[in-house]
C-alpha cells in the first residue's frame, strides 16, 4: 500500500499535461481528500506517510483515467455543490458555476424587501437557480427547460432538497409553448450564451451538454430575446429579469433588448470584474 504523500505525487504527474498546478490541487483538495477520503486538507499535509486502503487508492486512480477523458470531475461523483447545498449532476445538465452562485445573490438581495410572488427560471437545468430561491424565498416558482433528461434530474434533486416547484417541459423558443406559462414577478435565467470559438479544444467544458453552453454565433442573443419576448407579455408590471451573460458580448446584447422595448438595464460585475450580469426592469 502507498502513502497518501506518493499518490498525490503520481496524481500530479498524471494530469500535469491537461491540467495546471492550481486545477489540479483544486481537484484533489476537494475532490480527492474531502470527499474520496473524507479528510481534511490539514490531515494530510500534516501526515504525509497516511498509508491509503488500497479499495481508494483504484478509486483515485478511475478519477485519473476519468480526467484523462476530458470529462468534470463532479461527473464521476455524480453530483455538484451549489450555495452550499449538494445537488445531483449527470452529462445532461451543465455544472452549477460560482458566477451562477452570484446570480442568486442578486435575485436574493432584491427580493429581500419586496412583495413577490411567482418567479420562474428558464433553462433550469439541474434546478439548483430554483431550488436554492425555493428554500431561501417564500414565493412560487415555475422552472422550464427544454430537456426532459434535464428535468427528470432537477425533480430528483427538488424531492431530495424538499422543495416545490412546478417544472414544466417547454422551449422557450416556440412562442406556442410559452403560452401556457404564467405572468410573474420576477423572471431568472442562465441561458446558452457561449460561442464554440471562445472554448479551446480539449476543455472539460466540451464535455458538458452542447446546447446548454453553446448558442450559434449567427445569432446569439435568440435566448434573450426569446425571454424578453416572454416577458412583455407575462412580467407583471415592475418586474424585472435577471440575466446571466456573456462578458464579451454586452453592449450588443443591451441593444437587443433595448430594441424590445426596454429602457431600463442594468448591468453587474461578478468577483472577476467582468460584466456577467444584466438586469431588466420592466
């Protein structure tokens, strides 16, 4: 049997060609020692001849041919952690991000003090945007995605977390299918805003689900316009939309939605001081 000093060795080894010092650590320290292990980061930097059970040590070295593939990491454990509540992840949904985490906080702030009732989420995905307002707020929420294999997910993950939310299968795209859903007050989405030139070949990304990420560089912005279409016929009035975005696109999208019919957007930074957020008033 090895030591836990020698397998974070042959672990670094491994990966060094796909991935930098900074992943790798970042992938071993949380995903390795914390919940592999189920150690803390302390225990083996303080104890480096840790002798590790040779049942762990074949599991770490499947997270190296895992990697190896291309694919993320939560994909192996199968689920993700998103505001602090574990959510179930599978290559059907994308992978909860922190500037998403950061989206919610921004929704959270504003509710705070205001009288809202129904909220919807479009592109919800593995459910964690609604289900983390679900648990944080006491209002109604409706979450649409045009996945079924996406959805069947974020109701396993709404059941686990004990929350009611009204998913419905619906692309927001066809204007006959979001006749059915109901006006709001607030209205939350992180929508495809990525163009396949912006990620490089080999990244992990690549291994999530396309048209959660990707949107045609011919037309980038259909999503937002799709949603503000939607929302000049179900945003009760002093609504407001709350966007994710793409940072190297926002002055084209602001005229997008400007063209909609909206004056007043605001725009937000997220912790790297890039434009990742958008806010419509109604």
């Amino acid at each position: 049997m090895l030591n836990i000093k020698s397998i974070k060795i042959n672990f670094n080894n491994k990966l060094k060609s796909i991935y930098s010092s900074r992943e790798i650590n970042s992938i071993w320290n949380q995903w390795v020692v914390k919940e592999l292990l189920k150690m803390k980061t302390i225990q083996y930097l303080t104890n480096p001849d840790i002798i590790i059970v040779e049942k762990s040590q074949a599991q770490i070295n499947l997270i190296i041919k895992h990697l190896l593939s291309g694919k993320p990491i939560q994909y192996f454990f199968g689920y993700s952690y998103f505001k602090g509540f574990k959510f179930l992840v599978n290559d059907h949904v994308l992978i909860p991000r922190p500037e998403t985490e950061e989206l919610i906080d921004h929704v959270l702030n504003y509710v705070k003090d205001k009288k809202i009732k129904k909220i919807i989420d479009i592109g919800t995905g593995s459910g964690c945007i609604s289900i983390v307002l679900k648990k944080k707020l006491n209002v109604d929420i409706t979450a649409v995605d045009n996945s079924k294999k996406a959805l069947d997910l974020a109701s396993r993950n709404a059941q686990y977390h004990r929350t009611s939310i009204d998913f419905k299968l619906i692309n927001i795209l066809d204007v006959s299918q979001r006749q059915s859903l109901p006006k709001v007050d607030l209205i939350v989405s992180n929508p495809p805003y990525v163009l396949k030139e912006e990620v490089p070949l080999g990244s992990v990304v690549l291994s999530e689900p396309f048209d959660a990420i990707f949107v045609d560089e011919e037309d980038p912005f259909v999503f937002y316009k799709a949603i503000c279409q939607f929302a000049k016929e179900n945003l009760n009035h002093g609504g407001k939309i709350f966007f994710e975005i793409n940072s190297k696109l926002v002055f084209q999208l602001i005229d997008v939605i400007k063209l909609l019919g909206f004056s007043h957007i605001e725009i937000r930074h997220d912790f790297f001081e890039k434009k990742r957020f958008i806010i419509v008033s109604s």
